[in-house]
C-alpha cells in the first residue's frame, strides 16, 4: 500500500500553520549573516490582525506569537511607525513593553532590533532580531536587514498576489470592542 501524502497548501492562500517559505529563508540568512540568535517575521493582515510569517527557533515563534497576539513589542512598533526600533537591552525597557520585556526575558532574549518590511512606501509587516545577551546591532548589520527586509517584502508582495502598495491602506491596530481584549486582535476576521 503506497503512503498517503497530503496536498500542498494552495500557493493562492498559504496555510498559516506553516512558516511562507519566503520568510523562513530570510530568517535563516539573518540569523547567519548579521551575528544575531533568532530571527522572526511579523505581518499585517487585512483587518488590522498581525500574523507570524516565519521564526527561526521555537523561542522566537512564542515571543513573535505574543507579540502579535498583545500588539506591543519592538516589531509592532516598527511596523506602526515604518521605523527601525532598538532595544538593546529588556531589562531596560520595562517600562515601554512590560508585558514583552518579560515574554522576551522568560524566552531567553535579552535584545531585540525590529526592521520594518517596506515596499513602495508600505509597510507590510517587521523582521524581528533576537539576542540572548544585550547588545545593539552595528550600523552595518543594520543597514543590510533593513536591505534583506525590503527585498523580502518587494518579493512577497509581487508573488502573493497582494494588492499593489497604493491601493494597500496603512497597518493600523483594529480598536478594541471588548473589555482588556488587545487591540490588534479584537472582532472577528
């Protein structure tokens, strides 16, 4: 009896249980290239939802995971302000991302760089980088995330079949309907 194989997820519309092979690749480069100890990818969803693209440890999924699900945290920021946000030590950022510094903390991380994902003046999500010892990225090592980041995004924007990024409306949290219910992630999709 031959073994059952299952069906590929349709490339129209990736299966979300699944890293986008895409994302899963620059995580990797990232985390081989730019001397960091995890990597994770955040993007925006229609309806203001944020989505865990791809992450290079199971760590770095559970931190991205919150960080989606709670709307805060350095990748957040990024994508939300389409800047580049540095935290090179948790412990000192307590007060900014209480609830992250100790998700990060509890993960193992100890700093954290996010680069947003642009493409044509869009953000469409962030690259997060993870360390377990505190240290901030050099300008070098930021100035090529940022430069994988924006290739990433311009790929996966021309091959998702996304709308094009001025027809696309800017990532904004969706506004809570229920009571301690996180932004980001109230009503339903």
């Amino acid at each position: 009896m031959r073994p059952r194989r299952h069906p590929a997820p349709p490339r129209s519309r990736p299966d979300r249980r699944y890293p986008d092979p895409l994302f899963a690749a620059l995580v990797l480069r990232c985390v081989a290239d730019l001397d960091t100890a995890a990597a994770g990818v955040l993007l925006a969803e229609v309806g203001g939802r944020l989505r865990v693209a791809a992450s290079s440890s199971p760590q770095g999924r559970a931190l991205e995971m919150f960080a989606a699900v709670l709307c805060t945290g350095p990748a957040v920021d990024a994508l939300s302000t389409g800047a580049q946000v540095r935290c090179p030590d948790v412990d000192l950022d307590t007060a900014h991302w209480p609830g992250y510094a100790a998700a990060a903390r509890a993960a193992g991380f100890r700093a954290v760089h996010a680069v947003p994902l642009r493409h044509g003046g869009v953000v469409l999500g962030a690259l997060s980088l993870l360390d377990t010892r505190p240290q901030t990225l050099g300008d070098d090592h930021r100035d090529l995330a940022q430069r994988y980041a924006d290739d990433a995004a311009a790929t996966w924007h021309h091959t998702s079949g996304r709308p094009r990024p001025e027809h696309r409306p800017r990532w904004e949290p969706r506004p809570t309907t229920t009571v301690g219910e996180p932004p980001c992630c109230s009503g339903s999709s």
